[in-house]
C-alpha cells in the first residue's frame, strides 16, 4: 500500500492552492500540492485584465476604498453573498496586491501628468496626481463606481502566477504534478486525505493528511461554450459532493463572460470594455445605452451577457456560417494603447481570427466563464460538515459573489482566499484538534474501492462511450441551462442528464493501456462531472426566480421573499441520479447592505419582509453614528474583523488615508 | 442614442470547399511494454479556423482514444502544448491546419523527458531550472508591511520587467537550441532570460556578482553558441537573444570570461 503522509494536501496548483501552501509552510507545517499539470499552467493564467482591490491611486480611483468595494461587490452578487466574508475580502485585497508587488510582479504604475483615456465613447484628458506617481495603476471594469483593477498589462494573471509559484519554488514546497485526486478518504465526519492516481504510470497512492484543501477551479467545461481551460471540469469540486457529507452550494449560478470571441470561445478582457471598447451589432450601431442608460458596456457580466443575447434574439445578431454574433469595437482605442495594454488581445485576434484589433472590429458572443457556486465553507474556508476539509478560489462558495461575480474579483479571490484560508488552516494544524487518528483499513478500503471502480472501466469492453456522454452533456447544459432558462427546458435537461448519468455506469473502454491513458481518464471524470451538472440543473429547475446569472423566463423577477437562500447539495448514496437540496437561508437583519435595487438591470423585485425594518435600522445606526468615521459606522452595522486573521486585521494604507505617523517621506524609487 | 457605424465590419471569410488533411505523429509510449516509436499516419476532413487543438482532439475522439498530447488554456497562454510542427517548435493550439499544407508531421519536443507520443515532461525541466537558478526576487527585507503603500517603480521599468516576464515556460526555445541537445544542464534561453528579468527587477537584493555566479559557466552565458534558434521560434517574441547577448557583454565587461 503506497501511502504518503503530510500535514496540508493541496489539490490544485492555482493562485489559491499555491498561496495555501505558502501560508501554511510559513507557519512550519508540511505541505504538499498537487496538480493536473504544472502550477505555471494552471487557469489563474488566464484572467487577462485586472485584480480588484481599492488602492485608490488613479485620479479616477479617488473616494476608492473597502466600503466602495464592498458594496459594489454586493450589488454585483444580487445580494446572495456572504457580506461578512465579502468584508473581509475588500479588506485583504489591497494587501494580497502590495504582497505580490513585493514577490515581483510587475503591476502597471501610474505616471503623474496628463494622458488621454476613453470614457463613453469619448476622447478625455485626465490628469494624474504627482503623489500616485510610480504606485499601482487601476482601470475601470464592470459593475464598479471607481476605477480598481489593478493590472499588469493584459497578462495580469499570468504575471501574479508566475510569482506565487516562484515564491512557492523559493520556500521548496513539494508539487506533484499530473497527479489527479479520485476519491476523499473519510469517516463520514472527518477528511483524512485523498486516492491519487499518478496520470503518467496510472499507479494510486493514498496522502494522509491533516488537512485536506481542495483549490481545484471551476466547473466551465459542463458546458460546450466556455472560456474555461480544458482542465477546468470541476472535479475537485465533485470529489467533496460525492462524500455524501460535504455539501456544494449555488451551483445554479454560472456565470456567461460577455466577450468571448467567436466562435473559438477564447476570452478577451473585459478590461477591453473598461478601457472604452464598445458593443456593436449587425448595423454598426453601439447597442447597450438603449439597455442600460446607467452603466451601458459596464454593467454587470450577468446583465451585458443577457442584453446581448436579448439582442440578438431581435435580429440584430452578425449571421456567420457558425452561427450569429455581436462585434466588440476597440479600435477607437487606437494602436499604441492596444500595443502596449491589450497585447494578449492583439495576439489571441491575429492567432485565432486572422484580424488586427486596432482596425478589425472583434467578433464576440456571451460563453460560460465562472462557476459562482462551489464546495459550501465557512469563512475560514472550512467545511461545516467534513471537519479538515477546506476550500478555496473557484472550487468554494464561502460565499463572496453570491449569484454573480464581478470582473476582476475572482483572480483577487484566488490570492485573498488563500491568505486567508491558509492561515485558518495553519491554525487547525498547529492545535490538538487537528490530531489524527486513521486506520490503515480505512486507508485500504478507499484505495481498494477506487482501483475496483478503475478496473471495471477497463475491464468493460463495448459500453457507453464516455466522450459521447460528455458531449451530450454539455450541449444539454448550453441549451437548457444556458443564459435563459425556463422550467419546461430544466426539466427536461434533468430528465435527460439523469439518463446520461445511468448510461455512464455502462461506460467502457476501447483503448487499454494501464498508465496515461486518456480515455481511462475521461471516462472516470464524465461520471464526476454528470452529478455536478445535475447540481447546477436541478438547482436551477427548483429556484423559482430570477437572480444574477440566474435567470427565468418564467420567473422574471428577484423574489427576497422566497428565495434569499443558498442551494445546498448532498450526493447521499453513489446509487443516487440526483442530489439531494437543501435551502439554507441569508438573514437580512445581519446584513449591513439591505437589499434593494443594484444600480443596474431589472428594478422589480419582491422584497422580503425584514428587508423595510432592517433598512430602517441601517439608517438609524447612520444617523445617530454621523461624523464618526466610516470604520466605527461599519463596525457598529455587521461586526467582522474578529473573523479575519490577526495578520490581516490592519487597516489599509492610500495617499489619500496616510499612516500617522506618516510613510517614509520618499520610498525609493528604482530607476529604470 | 443612434450613432453611425466607425467602420464597416469586415465580411467573414467566404466558404472554402472541404479537403482531407494528413497529420503524422511520431508515437511512443515508454510506459506501455511493446511500445516501440513509430510514424502513425491519421486523415481527416479539415474545418474552416481549425487548429492543431481541434485537429489532435478529433483524431482523439472518433479515431484513436490512446493518442496522448498536453492542452490546457488552448488559447496560446499557459505554453503547455508546445511540440515539434513540421520540424519547428511551436503552441499547437494556435496553429492553423490551412497555414501548414495538407500534409503535417508532428513530433514531441526533444531535450524533456517524453511521458507519451505528444506529451513531455516540461514542467520537471522548468522547475529544475528555477531551483538551479533561484528564479525567484529575493526580498531586501523578509517581512514586508503589506498595508502600507507599495513601493514606488517607474512605469517604463515596469513594462520593460513585464516583456521578460512574459515568458510561458513553453520549451520551444530549449527544444531548438543545438548547445540544450549536448548539454543537458544548460540552463536554455529560459533560464538566461530569468537572468536578465531579475536582474531588471529593483525589488531583488542580487547583485551582478550574485547572478554572475549562477550563470558564469557553459552551462549558463558562455554555454551558448549564439544559433538564434530560441529567439526565432519564441511563441511571444521574446528578444532572447539580445537579452543573452547582453548579460554576455555585462559578464566580460565586469572581468570575468
């Protein structure tokens, strides 16, 4: 029996499950990460365009700061997150930005004096101040009243991953790589590590573990249109549910990216957008005022992706041999701005579409990008109810977006989570309550079970194709569980997903190489992913309403009355075609922003009923509170800070928030 | 709220009439007993816009459930489907079938470990090399005060960091260098490359002589033979040759050589 032994297993190499394992080796705790395939490869590379956090630097970032971010973040989620845990979020971003700053990456800086920017279509000059000069930059993003993503050109995430796993590098923490986790080796009440195929040799090894923290990402490849990496499939994420003890949570809310280009699926930044690229149609014509006088282009993903896709329902959709599209216009954004912040753009155009950003308008439709939902935590990331399992990144739902997640708040979450999640754990691992005690029986019956599971794939000859049930599924997924849904086509998706998922017990293989074989692989993980895609199915045919990314036709509107609550879902019994659901409900009396209407979008709503007498202590407490400082109003509102680690309890530093006493007059300054 | 059209949309490409498509991969799988490498030859109708990421997953699906290959990002990011393309390194999942010719010939890129037919083991190569390099920023101070303000840098020098630092770890360059094909510990355009990135970088506490250290000999600066392969097939268009040349010159002129 192959068992190796650690205080923290990581699965999943990313931004979130690198900066786990840094917080918990720091903390003199082993760590071990492993990961599909080499941490520098992970998706966290893939977010383009910027990292939220309220530096307040740029003249347009002015008045910026955590209760700006904060509040922005809630009307994002259409009041479905956790508003502590997004307090402690905006709290830690500022320094997950200074921290990676210190690691090396080289965010964009801001020059003092004038320079010319786009803002609704509009040439503008704005001045930067001489004191912001050389610090972090922002650009403007959806769903934000301040400019605060902060950016290294267009390869934002590919520069903060570079330098969490040089720094993981540095601190000699173990990767394994092209190790896949199949199964959570537990008691039905504590985690005790995983089974761990090695994909090359195809051998399985147990890890034992202390704790055990999935930071595996998201679940875009259920769908057959995503911007997701091919290895985003969610399986971390199932390996929790299928415990029949951990629960995950939300995952009717999907999130569908705005810009994708067509029909390719690849991502361009909505930094494309916040930098004053506009929508257009068939006929040229810019389309999203008519839709959103607020907020036009920079409306939340949820709402631009449902407006466009509204719009091409009406027949102003671009025809194409592979379907219809909208155009994305950057070119007034002109070639040195395009050359210098929006080169991953310009590439992925020239590679994938042979066109030039700076005079070709860009082709675009709406595709499946964020898994809103995820492995239900606390905001210590742990499990409720499997004690020494944690969560992070995508894979959680502790639950900072609610039903959808604003631009550049999720590669902010990877790093804060992190910091966050990892010091938690640190915790659990440095007190008795972390003590293990573990059969070796139980350790072999995991092992065994799941090597019998392998073996019966292999063993079967002329069963169901595993990459046809796959496909099968996600075309069901994008046609009735798409942008819009309605309980007729849910219905009929969880009809027909449930078929699939029976069929996937008959799977068999027709290549028979013990080792790295592909087809083993996807035939294992198809039979994961059918039951998170019954999750998101099913959860969305029983919320009867609209809210963020979820959206029905039948039930138009966001009902607080019935349905301020979290889906919860078990996977009681293997034997099992659906989940079983649980609601589980958001207090309005706790929470500091009281729902009402998100600046954007729909503005019909049902109210629930706390919702008038909570607004009304709110502005009580305001009231009595007036001119006593934004912190001691905040505090007196939703108390939060005894939940974040002491280490990131300090206030946040700006220009225009000095320390007293003040910063070194002069930091230095590098020359170039 | 109705203004004109900026310029007219380009009208997409026309209909080309459908033709076969021949790629030969070169095969083996070490740890398959029997394996032996081999040219294996697969034909399909090629698609309008498809890339090598289509082509190798189609084979896949409805051809050949063994054939082994790396994509992730498939959007020519995270540099882990880098192999050898008609005889040239490049990102498969950004190639185009129709920029190759009906006929292709795909290999896996030399000087890694080969896991099987497509598939190498890059990312033990890179780590390796980080470790032997220190390829990280070495703090000034350990514990820094991350809710102050950041340190300040110029914005030139930042953009100047961020074209070094956009490097995918890909192998294209390791794969064409004829001194990595002699020299298994030479540290490749990659690692000389990390060189020239930290050295730029104001917030590392090494000083020339520190880096010097690391890359004084033939398996670092002096090692390479200035074929220029690495900066000619760079997926990014990296000026690794310059920057080579460069800590080359930087290196004599401090007396060493």
């Amino acid at each position: 029996m192959n068992v190796i032994y650690t205080d923290v297993l990581v699965i999943g190499g990313g931004l979130a499950g690198l900066r786990i394992g840094i917080g918990a080796k720091r903390r003199g705790h082993d760590v071990i990460i492993l990961s599909l395939v080499p941490p520098k490869r992970s998706h966290s590379a893939a977010a383009q365009g910027g990292m939220q956090a309220s530096l307040g630097n740029v003249v347009k970032a002015m008045g910026d700061n955590e209760d700006v971010h904060f509040e922005d973040t809630v009307r994002g989620s259409d009041w479905g997150a956790d508003q502590r845990v997004v307090r402690m979020f905006v709290d830690t971003a500022p320094k997950a930005v200074r921290e990676l700053a210190a690691w090396g990456v080289p965010w964009s800086r801001v020059r003092k004096g004038d320079r010319e920017v786009i803002i609704n279509g509009q040439k503008t000059t704005i001045t930067e101040r001489d004191e912001a000069h050389g610090l972090v930059m922002q650009r403007d993003f959806g769903g934000t009243k301040k400019w605060r993503a902060c950016y290294v050109s267009d390869g934002t995430g590919h520069a903060m991953l570079y330098a969490m796993s040089d720094q993981a590098i540095a601190q000699a923490i173990t990767v394994h790589e092209r190790m896949e986790a199949l199964a959570l080796i537990h008691d039905g009440s504590r985690c005790y590590g995983a089974v761990v195929r090695n994909l090359v040799t195809g051998e399985l090894v147990a890890y034992v573990a202390k704790a055990t923290a999935i930071a595996s990402g998201g679940a875009g490849r259920l769908y057959r249109a995503t911007t997701n990496a091919v290895i985003c499939e969610g399986i971390g994420t199932a390996l929790a549910l299928e415990t029949g003890v951990a629960a995950v949570a939300n995952m009717e809310a999907i999130q569908f990216h705005p810009t994708a280009i067509f029909p390719a699926c690849i991502l361009v930044t909505e930094g494309c957008r916040g930098d004053g690229g506009l929508l257009r149609d068939a006929e040229g014509k810019r389309f999203m005022p008519d839709y959103e006088p607020e907020k036009k282009e920079l409306a939340s993903r949820d709402v631009v992706s449902r407006r466009m896709e509204e719009h091409i329902r009406s027949g102003k959709g671009v025809k194409s041999r592979f379907g219809e599209h909208l155009w994305l216009d950057i070119t007034l954004l002109g070639a040195k701005h395009i050359d210098s912040n929006l080169r991953e753009v310009k590439e992925i155009c020239h590679y994938f579409l042979g066109i030039n950003p700076i005079t070709d308008w860009i082709p675009v439709r709406p595709a499946q990008h964020y898994t809103m939902g995820g492995i239900r935590t606390d905001y210590s990331g742990a499990s409720p109810t499997l004690k020494g399992l944690y969560a992070a990144g995508e894979a959680a739902c502790w639950d900072l977006h609610g039903f959808n997640r604003l631009g550049g708040n999720s590669v902010a979450e990877t790093v804060v989570g992190g910091m966050i999640v990892g010091e938690y754990i640190a915790d659990f691992c440095a007190s008795a309550e972390s003590n293990l005690t573990i059969s070796t029986g139980l350790i072999r019956e995991f092992l065994e079970h799941e090597q019998a599971k392998l073996d019966a794939l292999a063993g079967n000859r002329g069963g169901e194709e595993a990459n046809l049930l796959r496909v099968r599924m996600q075309e069901i997924m994008m046609s009735r569980v798409g942008i819009f849904r309605t309980g007729e086509e849910l219905g009929a998706a969880v009809e027909e997903l449930q078929s699939l998922l029976r069929r996937s017990r008959n799977i068999g293989l027709r290549s028979t190489a013990n080792g790295a074989n592909p087809e083993l692989v996807s035939a294992y993980r198809v039979q994961k992913m059918l039951r998170l895609a019954l999750c998101v199915a099913y959860g969305a045919l029983t919320r009867t309403e609209s809210r963020g990314a979820h959206f029905r036709h039948d039930y138009p509107r966001r009902n607080d009355a019935e349905w301020l609550h979290r889906t919860l879902a078990t996977w009681k019994s293997p034997d099992d075609t659906l989940p079983a659901l649980a609601r589980e409900p958001i207090e309005v009396m706790q929470k500091e922003l009281p729902p009402g209407w998100r600046g954007y979008g729909a503005k019909d709503y049902l109210d629930h009923p706390d919702t008038a007498r909570r607004v009304a202590e709110v502005e009580a407490i305001r009231s009595r509170l007036a001119g006593a400082g934004r912190t001691k109003v905040q505090e007196a509102l939703m108390p939060y800070s005894v939940l974040l680690p002491e280490r990131f309890r300090s206030p946040n530093e700006r220009i225009d928030e000095p320390f007293s006493p003040p910063a070194p007059a002069e930091p230095r300054m590098a020359t170039p | 709220m109705t203004e004109p059209a900026a310029t007219a949309p380009r009208a997409p490409a026309p209909e080309k009439p459908q033709h076969k498509v021949r790629i030969n991969v070169l095969r083996y799988n070490p740890q398959e007993r029997g394996s032996v490498p081999r040219m294996q030859a697969y034909e399909l109708e090629e698609a309008e816009g498809m890339t090598l990421f289509i082509a190798l997953n189609e084979i896949r699906e409805k051809q050949d459930a063994s054939l082994h290959f790396d994509f992730v990002c498939r959007a020519g990011i995270c540099g882990s489907c880098a192999m050898v393309i008609n005889g040239r390194p490049g990102l498969a999942c950004r190639t185009l079938t129709q920029s190759l010719g009906p006929e292709i010939t795909l290999a896996p890129l030399p000087v890694f470990e080969l896991i099987a037919d497509l598939s190498v083991n890059t990312g033990k190569w890179m780590r390796a090399m980080s470790e032997r390099l220190q390829a990280w920023v070495h703090m000034k101070e350990q514990e820094i005060d991350i809710s102050r303000l950041e340190q300040r840098m110029e914005p030139e020098l930042a953009q100047k960091i961020y074209e070094l630092d956009r490097c995918i770890e890909c192998g294209c360059c390791v794969a064409a260098c004829g001194t990595a094909r002699m020299r298994q510990d030479f540290v490749g355009a990659v690692g000389l490359n990390k060189i020239a990135r930290f050295r730029l970088d104001p917030r590392d506490a090494r000083t020339d002589a520190d880096f010097y250290e690391l890359v004084g000999d033939d398996s670092g600066v002096f090692g390479c033979m200035s074929l220029l392969a690495c900066h000619d097939v760079c997926p990014k268009s990296l000026p690794l040759a310059t920057q080579i040349a460069f800590v080359r010159r930087k290196m004599a002129g401090a007396g060493w050589n």
